[in-house]
C-alpha cells in the first residue's frame, strides 16, 4: 500500500483540477464578489448639474478623487465644480446597468466629464486624477522629470494597494479563516511599503519632491490612513508609528481644508459624513445638523 500524498497527510488544501465557484467562500464580502462582470440589475445613473458626475463611496479610491475636486476647488478652478453620489457597494448598487456603462469594472469610483461636447467616461482613480490633472493644469508637472517622479509615485500606488487591501486586508481582517501565511506574507509586503515611503519622505517633503502632487492624493487616503491606524485595526500589529516620515506627511496633508472636506464626500460613516455633494453649502449644511 502506498503513502497518501503529503497534502492528505496534513489536510492540507490542494486545488481541485478545475476551480468552481462557492458562494458561501470569502468572508465579510462574499455577497458582492462574483467571478464574473456584467450587471445584475437595470438602474440608471442620476445626473446632477455641474459638469463632473462622480458615482462612489469614500473609500480610500473614493477618497482619491473627491480631495482632487476639492484641492481644485480651492486653487480656484471653478469649472472643476461636481455631483457626487452615492453608490453603496455593500448593496450592490456598482453592478447597476448605468454604474457599469460607465466602469465596466464594476468598482467605486466611476466620473462622467460631461463638459464638452461629448461625454467622456473615466475608471479608475488613477486615471482620474490624470485626467484633472491635465485638465486643469494643476497638480502634476509639466517639467518632464518632476512629471516622471509624480506618475511613477502615482503607478506605485496603483500596483501597490492591492496587497495593502486585497491583500493583508483581507486575510487580516476579513477572511473567515485566519491563515498565519498569507497574513504573513502580506504584513511583511505592506511593511516594506511603508519603509518604501518613509526612505522617500525622508529625501523630500511630498513625494514627487517639493510640490504637492497627484501622488500624495492618491497615497494618502490609504497609507496616511494605515499611519494613523484607521484602516483594519492594524496600526499596532504594523507597528506603523515607527515610519517617523510618513507620519509627518500624513499629518501634513491631513490639515489641508480641501482634503478634509473631500474625506467627508460620499462617506456614509464616522462624525459629520456627507453622503452626497452637489454644492459647496453642503458640507456647512451638514455641519449644522450634526
């Protein structure tokens, strides 16, 4: 008689030959995760009266683009003026036929520019910040090394939170298992991240140097909120008060008027949230109220 493979032996997992879907498989977030694209239901899109229709929720990706409307706000760019709306992905509101004509990804955020001629659909946070950015000339360099040093900031954040959320978000606090590898794994990822950052910082005083860019608004809602401990209650395991640079940054940017008030848009939790904008008196409003 033959030994049982080591995998019997142990119990542990060994892929089937042909992956199926379970369901009842992935944790907290196993009702809005499907392998395949497409929407679920007919829904259309409102559609606000200023020429920048943002659909998302204040996320770290949401929060990206709503501190971008509000830093060009606050520079004067009176034509970067925006509706924001609620799109509540808990709910499945991002795989309505409207929210998927305009990112077929099915993931928050999604911008209409509808100030020309023809709309344009932007997905992506990154590309969105890109596209601003050009659009209004603010908040990317047009001196070809400062423009290199911001672009790659930004595509480093890009290619980086995955492991940050899908990753060592995930398998820390989200998945119904605790398996000591893959938190491993991507606590020792997210570590070097953050070390990433913090030999950066420590060489200039934004990351793309003396100018603050679309890279700090693309970097700080995820990583200056991991600094602060705000993200998966990970603060102490990451030991996250030790990256001194990136804590003075984070601080930095957090005392920004326009980055407080675009934290607050589409947030549906936390004090004083603002689950839609569509013109500045909204957040006084809310104030008010609170």
């Amino acid at each position: 008689m033959t030994d049982a493979p080591a995998a019997e032996k142990t119990g542990d997992y060994v892929p089937p030959k042909v992956w199926t879907w379970n369901k009842e498989n992935g944790g907290r977030f196993a009702s809005i995760n499907r392998p395949v694209a497409g929407p679920t239901h007919d829904k259309e899109l409102p559609v606000g009266k200023h020429p920048f229709q943002l659909y998302s929720l204040a996320t770290p990706n949401g929060v990206k683009v709503t501190v971008m409307f509000e830093e060009l706000l606050a520079a004067g760019h009176k034509g970067a003026e925006y509706d924001a709306w609620l799109i509540n992905i808990g709910e499945g509101n991002q795989f309505g036929s409207g929210f998927v004509e305009v990112n077929p990804n099915s993931k928050i955020p999604a911008l209409m520019d509808r100030s020309g001629p023809k709309p344009i659909r932007i997905f992506e946070s990154g590309a969105m910040l890109v596209h601003l950015a050009e659009k209004f000339g603010a908040f990317l360099p047009t001196e070809p090394a400062a423009r290199a040093e911001t672009l790659s900031w930004l595509f480093w954040q890009m290619g980086s939170a995955p492991y940050l959320g899908g990753g060592f978000g995930h398998f820390y606090a989200y998945a119904p298992t605790k398996i000591e590898y893959a938190i491993d794994r991507f606590a020792m990822e997210v570590k070097r991240q953050m070390d990433v950052l913090d030999r950066r910082l420590g060489e200039a005083e934004y990351l793309a140097g003396d100018d603050y860019t679309i890279a700090d608004i693309a970097v700080w809602p995820w990583y200056g909120a991991l600094a602060k401990g705000q993200v998966y209650e990970a603060g102490e395991f990451l030991q996250v008060q030790d990256y001194k640079n990136v804590q003075r940054w984070t601080d930095q940017i957090a005392k920004r008027p326009a980055v407080q008030r675009g934290r607050r848009v589409n947030r549906a939790w936390g004090d004083n949230p603002l689950l839609e904008r569509h013109d500045a008196s909204d957040f006084d409003k809310v104030a008010e109220t609170a």
